[in-house]
C-alpha cells in the first residue's frame, strides 16, 4: 500500500510534465534501438527509418501510457473541475446565490463551532486540567438542592491545611485605581491567596507568587503585575519587581509578574493579596475554593477528605437544621461550561437548522437546473456518456459549488469570530476564539457533507433520465412534466417547515426581551448619566473621607450650568446590588434567619435625580448626619414582602449593631436580582440608607465588590455631563480616574445582555431561514411560470382571464407554505421546550406567536409566488402560440 | 519467434518484472533483458511494453528515476519495489504450478488415464 501510495503522489508531481517525459523515454529508445541496427551493419537512414516504423504508434503508446498510468483518471477529474467551473460561470446567478447561501451557512456553523470547540472542547490552558477542581457547598433540604455557592472564611480555614489537595481561594475582580505619574489608571484587580499560580499550574515569568505572610490581614501590601499591564505601562522594565507601586492610593511592592501566556478567567491586569479571614467579606460566601489534587491522591480520596473538613466549617455557621450542608469537588470549569452549554447547544441546533435549510435551497435550485438540463444529459447519455462518469461529473459540480461555499464561510466564519469574541469575553472564558485545525477541519467535513446532501438529489434525478423523453421534452414539444416535481416540492416543504420553528423560537426570544425591556422600570433616566469610580482606595478607608470627596464633588456639579440634580449612590438601576440581612424589630415569627435585601448607600438628591417616586414619608436630606438617628429608606417590595399589614413608618430595621428607623418607602427599580432567580432584572425588596450614616468597615467592603456611581441629570447630552462630572472630581482627587460612563439605556443593555444576544442571535438565524425557504418558494412558481407557458398562452387565446392564470400559477407554491406551516407548527410546538429556561413574560406555547409567524411566512410566500406569477400577466398568447 | 500478443493475457507484466528484478534497467534495456532471458523466444511489440511499465509502475510494482545510459544519453531507468519482489515471487510460483499443470496433463497418454 505504502508504494501504491507513493507512486499516486509522484503521479500527481509528475503529471505536469508527463508528456515531455514520455518523449524523452521513448524517443531514448528509438535512438538506441536506431544505434544498436547501425552497429549491426543497417545503413543510417534505413536505421532510423526502422527503428520508428518498428516502434509502433508513438501518439497511440503515449496514450495508452496515461491511462495505465493512472493519469486518464486524474484528467477526468481536471476535467469535470473545468466543466463544473465553466456550468458555474454560464449561469452566474445561480452561482453567485449558491454560493453566498453556503458560504452564510457554513460561516454561521463555523463560528458557532469555534465556541464550541474553545469553551467546551478545549481544555482550560493549565497542566494537568484533570487534577483541578472547585470545591463548592452544596445545601439541601431533605432531598431537593438548594444552592451550590462559593465559600466563607470559616472553609478556607478548615480547608486550607488539607493532605490530599492543594487549594487557593480567588475572591472577585473589581477596578482599581493604579497611579502613574501625577494621574491614576483604573485597571481591573483580582484578589488571590497565596499558593493561586501554584495551584494552577503556572509559572511567573518573573519574581514569585505572595507568600503567607502577605497573604493575612495586615501583611504587607504586594502586587503581580499581568504581563500586558507590565509591557503597557512599565514597557517591560524588569527592575520594577521589588520597587513599590501606587496602588489603591497605597504603595505596594512589585513581587511578580505574571507568564506572557497566562489566561486567567475574564479580564485582570494585577493581582493583590485576598487575605482571607472569618471577618469581613469572609463571613459571607465569597470565596471561591480552587484545588489541585496530590499526585497520589484519587478524586475519592479527596472529596472525602473535603466532606470531612467540611463539617468543621459548618459547625462554625448557624445553618438551619432542616439544611443539610456538604463540601462538593466539582470539575474546574464547572460554572462556565454550564453557564454556556445549554445556549450553545441551542444555537448549534439553529445553525445546522439554518444549514439544512441552506442545503435544501441549493438541492432545489440545482433539481430546477436539473431540469433545464436534462436535454444536456440526454444528449451525453445518447452518445455513449455512461451513467457513471455522468454521476462523477455531477458530484464534481457539487464539491467545486462546496468548496466554493466554504472558502466564502471561512471568510465570514472570521469575521463572525471576532464578533463574537466580545460577547464571549463575558462569560468568562479562558480560551481565546480561533480558527485553529479543529474548526479548520469541521469546515471542511461540513463543506464536503453539505456538497454530497445538495448534489445527492440531481444526481439521483440525473440518473432516471429518460432519453427519449428528455431529447423530445427539451426541444419545442414538452408539455409540464409532473414526475420530477415531488422530488422538489418535498425539499420546498422541508425548508418552510424548518423556518417556522427558527422564526417561532426567534418570535420568543424577541418578545422576552422586548417584554423584558418595556418593563417599568420605575425611575426616569432621560438625561441621565452614571460615572463610576474605583473607591478601593487607602485614601477612602474612613468614612469622612469618602463622604467628603462626595459633598465636595457634588457641589461643583450642581454648580455647573445645565446640571439639574446630582448625587452619589453604590448603585444605579438594573445593576447587581449589594446583598444585606436585616432582623425586623418587634417580629417575632422568625427571630434567627435575617431577611434578605438589595442594599444601597446613597446622598441627598439620589431619589430627585432618578425621579424615583417617594410613596410615604421622606427621603433623606441633610438632616440625615453621622451623628443623627440611624434611618433607612426601603423598596414598596420589601414593604410587601416583609411589612404586610403594618405601618411601615413606625417599624425599624437591625444591621450589625444598629438600629434604623424606617422614614420613607419608595418606588421598586428594575435591577439584576442578587437574592432570587427570578430572571435577568426584577423587582427585589430593596432598602436604602444615607452615604453619611455608612460605617468606615461598611464602605470599605462595599467598595472591596462596587465601585459608586455619580449620577447627575442635565442638558447637554451624555459626553458634556460625563466631562462636568470628570471634571469635579478631578478638582478633588487629580488621581481618582473615572471608570466607566454610562447612560441609563446602557445599564439596561448590560443587564440584558444575554437576552439581546439571543434575540438578535437567533433572529438573525430566522431572517436567514426565511429569506432561503421564499427563495425556494419562488424557484417552485416561476418554475411552474416558465413550464406552464404554453399552457398559460393556450388557455389565455381561449379566453382565460388572467388572474385566473395567475391563480394557478400560485397555487403550488401557496399549497407547500401552508402545508410546510402546518408540518413546521408541529416540529416548533415539539421543540420550544428547549427554550424554557431563556424566556420571560412570554409562554413556550404563546398561540399569538405562533400565529403571527405562521402568518408572515405564509404571506412573504404568497408575495414571492406572486412576484414569479406576473410572468403570466406580461404573456402575449400570439407570441407564445407562434413560438410552439 | 513469437510475439507477445500470441502468450497469455498477464505474461507481459510478470516478464518486465522479471527483466527489472535483476537489476535498474531503463525501457530498451527491459526490452533487449526479455529477449536475452527467454533466448530470443519472445519478441515483445515495442509500443506495447511501456503501457505496461506505466501500468507497474502505478499499481507500485516498479519505480523509475531518470539516470544516464551507457552511451551517455539521459535515459528513464525501472527498478523493482518491495511489494514487486513480491508479486514476482508469488506470481513466479503460480505460473511454475501452471505450467507443471498444464505439462502433466498434456504429456497424459492414454494409458495413464
């Protein structure tokens, strides 16, 4: 096999300049033959005039050469390609619409598969992926989960001196300030512990990784510096590690940077100690537990000693006993593969919908082609052209249209990547996006298989062709040839089915985020800007201070011409807000468990510039002092849920140590629910309380997680106000950058990310579906049009009306939609279970949906039919008669 | 004399495999090998034997290389492969089974029967 092998290669190498080849071999002959009668006693030119007559046909031989050489076979091939090519260039439309649908098919699945292939094929880029695991906790009650989360302090301590694993905790990321020169950078921190790079797997490219001693509370501050930060503003000075840095408006020392090809989870430009501790931040579930199992140690081994460990944890936590609590190792890329499978696998499901559709499209054109053609294959069939080579030749055609139609996927397959790249980012993923060999690859299988799935239904047809009848029908006699069309009307009906479930399941998504996005949101946010800053700071550690860069900004805002109102609060609507316990003084059903609420710090004027509507007592004003009575402001939620038939004026509030008297109730704001999943933003019990009342410990964490928000409302348009409120705090703090600018629109679009990425995802999938299936209804009545013409030009000298003509030129295509909706209604009533977790405000079986889509499709339909039936209007019946 | 279109359909394929397995020999060498080794028995149409070289050479019986004759003229030499050994030696021990065959029976007399 291998020399077969070889010579095939050497074959193709050789083919080039086979045909000199062959006369230098052969005139070699001649020659020696010629020299060998001449030494033999034959005169010269009787010699050579022998030694060719001898030799035989020279023209023959060399023919026979090619084909026992296998190169005839390879010429065919060269052949087809040129005639498939040349078929391709006669009719352009055709090629070009091809083309273009295989190309948008195979680039929609060529980079819907390189997600797939980075976020759930490829491994996380560390050593030994296999051995690294999460350790989450799981509660129970009775049998039913119910929650899987980080963990506190309390584990890490139980968990940290563990034999049979090596762990480190990560807490979150947030902004920071970096100073540089006289100004700051706002770059993104993430908190570590010690032993972080070791668990993974990676090495530093330079220095070391924190050590236990800066990795507790009140160690000394350092720093790893991520090697793009260290290229970008240090322009790769090695002499900055072990210099000190200004960081969080504190020096910290330079211990490290990190390896040029390290990829940790989402964006980070520096690690800083996590120091974690059973205070603070560490009494919440905060941390998440990272472990590389020991080399000697089994998964079972491990988990045991992690459930063990465990119960020293919890024992330290008043968990309720009806909860049953348990340490859980958990494959390392849990959260992310799980946060992404389900909505890959669907939109895998509506690319390869979307390439069927595609292929279906192309089978029928090429049938409709077909059929233009069968006087073509008649005639090769007639003189002699077998069956075989016909079937190769139509095969070529296909995998020249395929390779075509992948180059051009490839081409949009790229730029969708990109595209996607900065959707992806935000789930975190640890690998980049590319088209590396694998997706290479399944471009290719899914070119070659989309070539033989549109090429199989012509050739299956070519080769029924019956000459008589294909030569007799090609020329003027034909009259509609009914046997060939089920093939076809088939494939027509298949594709409008298809379209109904990508346009029901579009329909869906759509209106759960229109729903979603015309939700009252409770506030006003015209004219309203949001710039946050970073107040992780050493200069913010104490409550005067933080409160004083507020007043002091503030007054300066208000102060410019055009600004309305301006104030500072933790958070802004639609965010993520910070999660707090409360007791409820004078309630006594429930005295251990706290009561779960949204928390917001805000200033004076927060409420007047969001137009939040005040619905009992007061908000708070400058009454509201460091010194004063302790008060809070909270939600018409919380009120419903937790002061169901009590005043809520005359109630107050326990947090920590502290007393709050309740002094006003508010309007609900729409924001991402931290408590419940109840979807992407809702409701929550929510409960304010003033900036100045904030304790200097309540700050600090806060700002550990959430950088404020300056929220201002003024004329002038967003980029105006965002340079007043970057301009007062300049005033302030020149080193206190501002982090982000947003309008409240945008806050919204943050929030519903995902659900716009669905909407517009699948919707552009269905407008694809759509446009492909009116194609293919088109194709059936202008087909219908162009067969039926001198039918149509008979009936029509008869006296026919037109419409009538039209009707029945309709018809065929107006029968397969409604068929092909009704079939499609089915599939999608079958098949939107699949959607259930991704929908809001709208059911899986929303009749009205299904309606309207049903109608669209069958009206788009009607239209494209119509448009191929005005070919009957503009007959001339004299024209036609006199042409048969 | 006879020519090669009056022997067995397959004869020639096994006779150039035999001529090149003695050795690299271009096309006219093969040629002149077959004649010499038969003892000028078989004369081969000189047309027809590069078909079968091409035929060889495709399926990896034989490879060839381009090389300098003995009268100094850039000639295309043939040379066995591994797997022509072998379909040689297979081919040679069919072909003598064959003909010790064909022998006995046609050296049958009658009384043997």
């Amino acid at each position: 096999m291998p020399d077969r092998l070889k010579a095939l290669a050497r074959m193709l190498l050789r083919r080039s300049r086979l045909g000199s080849d062959m006369d230098d071999e052969m005139g070699f002959h001649i020659a020696e033959y010629r020299d060998d009668l001449i030494r033999s006693g034959v005169p010269q030119a009787e010699a050579a005039r022998r030694a060719r007559q001898e030799f035989g046909n020279i023209g023959r031989t060399k023919e026979d050469c090619r084909e026992a050489g296998g190169f005839s076979m390879f010429d065919e091939f060269v052949r087809n390609v040129t005639y498939a090519l040349r078929q391709l260039r006669r009719a352009p439309g055709f090629a070009l619409s091809a083309i273009l649908t295989l190309g948008l098919c195979i680039g929609a699945n060529t980079a819907v598969f390189s997600v797939i292939n980075a976020t759930l094929l490829r491994p996380v880029p560390y050593p030994q992926p296999d051995r690294l695991v999460t350790i989450v906790r799981e509660m129970r009650r009775g049998g039913d989960l119910v929650s899987t989360s980080g963990q506190d302090g309390y584990a890490w301590e139980a968990l940290k001196d563990a034999r049979s694993f090596q762990v480190a905790a990560i807490g979150g990321t947030s902004g920071v300030n970096l100073g540089i020169g006289n100004g700051a950078l706002y770059v993104q921190q993430q908190r570590v512990s010690a032993g972080y790079f070791r668990v993974l797997g990676v090495p530093l490219a330079r220095g070391r990784e924190f050590d236990e001693s800066e990795d507790r509370p009140g160690g000394p501050p350092a720093v790893i510096l991520s090697y793009g930060l260290w290229q970008r503003v240090f322009h790769g000075d090695a002499s900055i590690v072990g210099r000190t840095v200004l960081l969080r408006g504190a020096p910290f020392v330079v211990v490290g940077i990190a390896d040029e090809t390290f990829r940790p989870r989402g964006l980070v430009d520096l690690w800083t100690p996590l120091m974690p501790s059973t205070k603070g931040e560490g009494q919440g579930l905060n941390y998440d537990l990272i472990a590389r199992l020991r080399s000697d140690t089994t998964w079972a081994q491990a988990s045991a000693e992690a459930q063990t460990r465990g119960i020293a944890a919890f024992a330290d936590r008043k968990i309720p006993s009806t909860i049953s609590a348990r340490m859980v190792l958990a494959p390392f890329d849990r959260d992310n593969r799980a946060a992404l499978r389900n909505r890959l696998l669907l939109l895998s499901a509506a690319v390869v919908i979307v390439l069927l559709i595609g292929c279906v499209n192309i089978a029928s054109l090429k049938l409709a082609r077909g059929a233009a053609r069968r006087r073509e294959m008649g005639t090769r069939i007639a003189l002699g052209g077998g069956t075989a080579s016909l079937l190769r030749q139509l095969i070529t055609e296909s995998l020249v249209l395929g390779a075509a139609g992948g180059a051009v996927g490839l081409g949009l397959g790229y730029i969708a990547i990109d595209a996607l790249q900065a959707v992806v980012v935000r789930y975190g993923i640890w690998q980049e996006l590319r088209l590396d060999s694998h997706v290479l690859l399944a471009t290719l299988f899914l070119s070659l298989l989309v070539s033989v799935l549109f090429g199989l239904a012509p050739a299956f047809q070519a080769t029924g062709v019956d000459i008589r009848a294909a030569l007799l029908e090609g020329g003027s006699l034909g009259v509609a040839g009914e046997r060939s069309h089920w093939l076809r009307h088939t494939l027509v009906l298949a594709e409008v089915a298809l379209s109904l479930v990508l346009l029901v399941g579009a329909g869906l998504l759509i209106r759960t985020l229109l729903y979603l996005q015309h939700r009252d949101p409770g506030f006003d946010g015209t004219n309203v800007v949001a710039a946050s800053a970073s107040l992780e700071d050493a200069r913010y550690n104490e409550s005067d201070s933080v409160n004083r860069l507020y007043r002091e900004s503030l007054d300066a805002i208000r102060a410019t011409p055009g600004v309305e109102a301006a104030a500072v609060g933790l958070h802004v609507p639609y965010q993520r807000w910070l999660n707090d316990g409360v007791r409820i003084a004078g309630n006594s059903s429930s005295p251990i468990e706290d009561y779960g609420t949204a928390l917001n710090y805000v200033t004076p004027g927060y409420f007047e510039v969001l137009r939040i509507p005040v619905r009992e007592g007061r908000v708070f004003d400058e009454r509201d002092a460091a010194n004063s009575v302790p008060v809070a402001v909270v939600s018409a939620t919380f009120v419903n849920k937790y002061l169901k038939g009590r005043d809520p004026l005359t109630c107050a509030l326990g947090s920590g140590p502290l007393t709050l008297q309740i002094v006003g109730v508010v309007g609900d704001l729409q924001q991402q629910p931290g408590l419940m999943r109840s979807g992407p933003i809702a409701l929550e019990p929510a409960m304010y309380v003033p900036a100045t009342q904030f304790s200097s410990a309540g700050f600090r964490m806060a700002h550990t997680w959430y950088s404020p928000s300056w929220v201002v409302r003024a004329t002038g348009g967003r980029a105006q106000i965002a340079r007043t409120i970057e301009k007062a705090i300049a005033a302030v703090d020149p080193q206190l950058p501002v982090a982000t600018v947003h309008s409240m629109t945008d806050e919204r679009d943050a929030a519903l990310q995902s659900e716009r990425i669905n909407a517009w995802l699948l919707g552009i999938l269905a407008a694809l579906a759509l446009s492909l299936a009116l194609v293919g209804i088109y194709g059936i009545a202008a087909n219908a049009v162009a067969e039926r013409t001198r039918e149509f030009g008979i009936r029509m000298a008869l006296g026919s009306s037109t419409a009538r003509l039209m009707w029945d030129a309709v018809a065929p295509g107006m029968l397969l939609s409604a068929a092909g909706v009704t079939i499609g209604g089915l599939l999608a009533a079958a098949s939107v279970g699949v959607l259930k977790g991704l929908l809001y405000g709208v059911r899986p079986f929303d009749e009205s949906t299904f309606l309207v889509m049903a109608g669209v499709l069958i009206g788009v339909s009607g239209i494209a039919s119509l448009i191929a039936a005005l070919g009957v209007a503009r007959l001339a019946p004299a024209n036609v008669l006199r042409q048969a | 004399m006879k020519t090669l279109a009056d022997l067995l359909p397959g004869t020639l394929d096994l006779l150039v495999l035999k001529a090149a397995s003695l050795g690299p020999l271009h096309g006219y060498g093969i040629l002149l090998r077959i004649q010499q080794i038969s003892r000028q028995m078989l004369q081969i149409e000189q047309g027809s034997l590069y078909p079968a070289l091409y035929r060889l050479e495709h399926a990896g019986l034989i490879t060839s290389e381009w090389g300098v004759s003995e009268n100094n003229r850039r000639a295309k030499f043939y040379q066995l492969t591994r797997s022509g050994h072998t379909r040689l030696r297979k081919e040679t021990e069919q072909w003598t089974l064959f003909s010790t065959a064909i022998g006995h029976a046609l050296d049958a007399r009658p009384e043997e029967v």
